[in-house]
C-alpha cells in the first residue's frame, strides 16, 4: 500500500550523524547495473552500482523534484522518467536540459561486505 | 485511554476501538464508516498524479500514529499567539484531537450562537448542526487524507451564527499537537442568513521540534449576505506532516475574507477551494507562506465561480529560506453561467538563498464568456543593492533582510483588518529571518 516501500529505513537503526558512515546495504543488495533506494536521516537516497563502482545520489531531479532513481540508467548516466534530464552519477552534474543545477552526490564506500554511506549535508 | 486505543496505525482494529470509544448517534457512526470505506480503498498518492507530482511524501509513515483519544490529557499548554490581548466571544481549545476546554460568551450564548467543540456541539444540538455536517462541503471521498478526517475526525470546533445576529467579538480556536501524536480536526462555521463573525483558528505544537500528524478539514458556509472574516495560523513544530482540505460556500452577495499564515510543519499540503455559488458574492483570500530548513508547503486553490457577478481576489506571497520549497497551484473556474466574474490570483515567491524553490502554477478555465479574470506570478531573490543601501544607512546585513521581507509582505499585512492577527504574523515572520552572507 505504501509508495515508499521500494526504501529501506535505516534511521531508527543507525542513529547516523551527517559526518558519519551508515551501513545502508550489503553488496550483494547492488548487483551491476542495479540500484538501492535508502531512507537516511529522512532523506531518500539511491545507490547505483556502474562499472563495478557505487554511486549515491539525492533520489531528486533538480529540475522538478522527480524521483530520479526511478529513471533509465545508460553507463554512468541516470534520464530522469519525468522529462528526460540527465544526470552523471558520479558527480550529480546535469548533462542536459531541462535540468540546470546538480542533484547532490553522498560519499559511499565498502568494507567488506557492507555497503555504507555518508551524507553531504 | 485503553490499551486499544493506544494502539497505532489506522486500520479497522483501531478505526473499531475509536468508534467504541466514542458516544455518537447511528447517523454519525454510519457516516464515519462510510469515510473509513473510501479511506480503505484509496492507496497512498502517488507521485505520477498531478496533484502530488512535485509533493513528496514517501517517508510518511501513517502507521506511526493513531486515532485520537476520547480524553485530552492534561498538559502544560502553550499560549496563543493570535488571541493576545483580544477580547474574544468564545474560545476552543484542543490537544491532539481531543477537547480540552471550550466555552462561550453568555451575551451570545443567549442569542442563539452555538460555537465549541464539534462533537460536544453535536452532542447537544444534533439538529441543528446534523444537516450542516451531513453536507460534506469537503468530500470524504476526494483523496485519502480527507476520507481519513470523515472516517476519525474528533473536536475541531463548530461556529454557528443564526440569521441576522452580528458577532463582534472574535471566536479563537487553538489546536495543539505533542510529539507523535495526531489531530484529525474538523472546523464547521455555519453563518446564516445576515449573520457576520470572525473566527481566529491557530495550530501549534507542545514543544519545538515535535513530530506529529494533522489531517483537517475545513467547511466555511455562509448564507445569502453573511460575513465572515477568517484566519488561519498554521505554526507546527517542523516534523509535523499537514494535511488539510478547506471549503468555504457563499450564498448570495455573501462575503469571505480569509487571512491563511503557514508558517510551521515539515510538509504541508492543502487543498483551498471557495465555491461562489450565490449571485454576488465576494471573496478576498491573503495567503502568506514564510519556510525554512528542508520545509515544504503545497497549496492547491481553487476559486469556483459558479453564479454570475461574482467576485474573487487571491494573493499568496511566500519567503523561502535555506532549502525550503514552496507549491503553490492556483486555479480560477468559471462555470458558463457565472457571467460578470471578477476572479483575480496572484502569488509572489522572495527567495532568501541559493538553495530554496518556489513552483508557482497558476490557471484559469472559463466557459462563460463576459468575465474579468487575472492572474499573475513573480519570483525572485532579495536585491542586493537594497540590502547595500540600508548597511550604508548604518543597518546589519540581518537587519535590512528582516527589513525588505516586512515590505514584500506588507501588501498582505495591509490587507488583514484585525491587528493582533497582523501583529501576530509579522512578529512571527521577522523573528524567523536569518542572516545570509
């Protein structure tokens, strides 16, 4: 019935900080190509795994507001479903119109098999 | 509160303990579940509609909150902010969603004026205020929040005026929220015929910083040449998710003014539609919007005009700052027969940083063909040779941005003809502005 189901809320586990890493997945959750959506300090954030690297982004076009992980994800570049913008994953940059300013990237990185992330801001 | 009751979430277990817990007629009950049906049905709003395509609120958890309580608990409550100093005809208030007080003048008691607690009103002059809430200005069924208020509604407060009495003194209504709880409001303000009243509603929360739910509605009905002046100080803690759905219906040569301040919650959607439906009749709405932090507030208007020489005039203004947003979406429908329409909306947006956002959609859809209708947006940011100007006249940075938001919402401030609401919201506005390099 929730629309959000498609997250994993990880805040009442974690207790994160902003400067601190959270586990958010295990490496297995993202396999390649695949995406992971997390609600941290509630915020909705997806992971994407390209080219055997992850990446983690705002689930938010710039543009207006769409959910971008829900978009069609070609090499290192996310369309966002509304109106087709596109975004580099690993900068958060646009790279075409409509969208103008960058959706903001989060640090992400793996220790063993935890997949864990930490906010920009 | 029994253990059941205490019990979160809504779904029929719960909705079946908030029916036992309460002492109502069949009718009533039987239209509560009518609205829990439609509540069952609904799935949550999905962003692929219109309506809450650029309103988030997947990380809403309705299952975190439950159905108001019979009794409110006695807490420390805090003071208003609207009725300071004012002398008022009646005062309601409630904490998460169950009465705590109310009560009325004898001077107007005596004159017939009903004004309290809906369910307690209800209670005690089921006939009189059964037609009025049977009426269902708001549809139950019109989205999932809305069948949620028909289905758990509990206190709001009622205001009925009978024909030709003239109130001067305000009614003030004050909700209160604490931390997780939920208030399913409903405000009902009946004016009939000739009558004229003011009513001040204001919504806060116990402590700063409070999570909590509303889901309200609104029924404004004024009969043929009522007058009401009505204002709404929205100012929850900044966890609390707002959901609300305000109707007012004016008769004929009816007139409305409808003075809305949104200042607090972490996300607020609301519906605001006046139908005209009476030849004549007027309707002035002065929407102001101050957000800060990662606040989001969505309005959707809707001036109807249905009966012809009709009058309309919305003006929204908004001060975002930080990575606030704002929605607005504002609609003037004119119906074939409401010929020599004056429908006028306006929204102007001030943003304050870089990272704020203001969408502004205003429409029009008209089928008669001798109207006026106008409409207008602006968006734009603080003009840094204003602020240059007043630091050389010897005024901080914070100072002179404090300074030119009091002025973009002065024409607002110019428009609400009662001074402790217009005290109130400027006070609340500039105390909220922060400096910005």
């Amino acid at each position: 019935m929730h629309s959000d189901s498609l997250f994993r809320d990880v805040c009442a586990s974690t207790n994160s900080q902003m400067s601190e890493f959270t586990k958010v997945a295990s490496t297995a959750e993202i396999p390649e190509g695949g995406k992971h959506y997390v609600e941290l300090d509630e915020r909705l954030i997806v992971i994407f795994r390209a080219a055997g690297d992850l990446y983690c982004l705002d689930d938010v076009c710039t543009h207006d507001g769409g959910p971008l992980g829900e978009g069609q994800l070609e090499g290192h570049e996310i369309a966002c479903p509304r109106h087709g913008a596109r975004f580099d994953i690993r900068t958060g940059q646009p790279l075409t119109m409509p969208a103008t300013e960058a959706t903001l990237v989060h640090e992400v990185k793996i220790e063993g098999d935890d997949v864990l992330v930490r906010l920009s801001i | 509160m029994t253990e059941t009751m205490a019990a979160t979430g809504f779904n029929d277990q719960t909705f079946d303990a908030f029916l036992a817990s309460r002492d109502e007629p069949n009718w009533l009950t039987d239209d509560r579940r009518q609205a829990w049906q439609a509540f069952r049905e609904f799935a949550m709003p999905s962003r692929s509609e219109e309506e809450w395509m650029r309103t988030d609120i997947r990380l809403l958890k309705l299952d975190r909150y439950r159905f108001p309580a019979a009794e409110a608990r006695s807490d420390e409550l805090p003071s208003s902010l609207l009725s300071a100093g004012v002398s008022v005809g009646g005062h309601a208030v409630s904490l998460d969603g169950a009465s705590v007080e109310f009560a009325i003048h004898p001077k107007w008691a005596s004159r017939g004026v009903l004004f309290g607690d809906l369910s307690a009103i209800t209670a005690e002059h089921g006939e009189t205020i059964r037609p009025h809430l049977l009426r269902h200005a708001i549809n139950p069924k019109f989205d999932k929040f809305s069948a949620l208020n028909g289905a758990g509604w509990s206190s709001g407060a009622v205001l009925y005026v009978p024909r030709g009495i003239v109130v001067d003194e305000p009614f003030h209504v004050h909700t209160l929220l604490s931390d997780g709880a939920a208030d399913l409001g409903r405000i009902l303000v009946i004016l009939e015929e000739g009558a004229e009243a003011t009513m001040l509603v204001e919504m806060a929360s116990t402590i700063e910083g409070g999570d909590g739910l509303h889901a309200g509605v609104t029924e404004l009905l004024l009969g043929p040449r009522a007058h009401l002046r009505y204002v709404s100080l929205q100012n929850w803690a900044d966890h609390v998710w707002h959901f609300a759905h305000q109707k007012a219906v004016l008769d004929q040569d009816a007139s409305l003014q409808w003075t809305i301040g949104a200042l607090g919650s972490r996300l607020a959607k609301v519906n605001q539609h006046v139908d005209l439906a009476g030849k004549g009749a007027t309707c002035q709405v002065n929407g102001t919007m101050f957000t800060e932090g990662r606040q989001h507030l969505s309005y959707h208007t809707k001036q109807h005009h249905i009966a012809p020489n009709c009058r309309s005039d919305f003006l929204y203004k908004a001060a975002l700052q930080d990575q606030s947003r704002t929605v607005w979406r504002g609609m003037i429908e004119v119906d074939r027969e409401a010929q020599n329409t004056d429908g006028y909306q306006r929204n102007d947006n001030l943003l304050l940083s870089q990272q704020a956002r203001a969408d502004s959609i205003p429409g029009l859809e008209i089928e008669a063909d001798d109207v006026r209708c106008t409409h207008g947006s602006t968006t734009g940011r603080v003009d840094d040779e204003m602020i240059f100007y007043a630091q050389t006249r010897g005024f901080t940075r914070k100072e002179a941005t404090r300074m030119i938001v009091t002025g973009f919402f002065q024409q607002i401030f110019d428009r609400i003809t009662i001074e402790s609401v217009r005290d109130a919201l400027g006070l609340a506005i500039s105390r909220r502005v922060r400096e910005y390099e």
